[in-house]
C-alpha cells in the first residue's frame, strides 16, 4: 500500500511541475503577444486595453495581471514607453511638427501628448529636439 501511495504522490509531483512549467510558459507567450501588438498597432490611437483582450480574445483583467506579473510594468506603462520612444526617433530622424509626430505615435490631442511626453523624458517635444546635437547636411 506504502508504495502504491508513492507512486500517485511521484505522479502527482511530476504532474503539477509539468502544469506549472505549461502555466509560466503561457504567461510568457501571452506577454509577448501583447508586446507584438503594441509594438506593431502603436500608431493606432484606439491601442488599449480593451483593443488588446479584443484582438487576444482574453479579458482586461487577465491580461493586466499576466502582464504586470511578468514585466512588473503595466500594459498602458509600455503602451506609452514604446509610443515615446518611437517618438523620440522621430525628432531625431525628421523634421516634423509636434502635431504631426503626435498622430504618427498614436495621439489625437497634441496637447496630451506634449505632456506625457514631458513626463517621460522632462523635456517638451520642442525642448528635446533641441537639445539634440546638430546633424551635418
């Protein structure tokens, strides 16, 4: 009987690692699934929330916990870095008005994006583009 016992309890530890290695590697797929999308749809001013669980056919609130859990940063939080970034190399690489860089990165209101953007970097879009050093033509 002792053995027949240590058999289920080995089968059944085999079983929940298997499951729980599954589960992470879900999670890991889901994450980059996400980031797949941001960073393909960043343009697109409906990118959010619920255009992501659209699109993944998973709901809000698994996709907050998964994501969070397994970047420690929120869904919006890489939603605007990534929208910032590419912003940035915008004004690096062109010479384009505020407005206009604020709709190639996914920002209808201008204004809200001048703002986040002095959020994320402590410069205006204007401040930041010049501050960069001078290219040579």
């Amino acid at each position: 009987m002792e053995e027949i016992q240590t058999f289920f309890m080995q089968v059944f530890a085999r079983v929940s690692e298997e499951l729980g290695r599954k589960k992470q590697t879900h999670k890991s797929d889901v994450c980059s699934q996400v980031v797949e999308l941001v960073d393909s749809h960043y343009q697109d001013e409906r990118l959010g929330l619920e255009y992501l669980a659209e699109k993944m056919y998973f709901s809000v609130s698994y996709l907050v916990k998964v994501f969070k859990a397994e970047t420690g940063m929120s869904i919006k939080e890489y939603i605007t870095q990534r929208r910032i970034e590419v912003a940035k190399q915008i004004l690096r690489d062109g010479d384009f008005r505020v407005s206009a860089v604020a709709k190639r990165v996914g920002y209808t209101n201008s204004r809200s994006f001048i703002n986040i953007f002095k959020k994320y970097t402590g410069l205006t879009p204007g401040e930041y583009k010049t501050a960069l050093p001078k290219r040579d033509s």
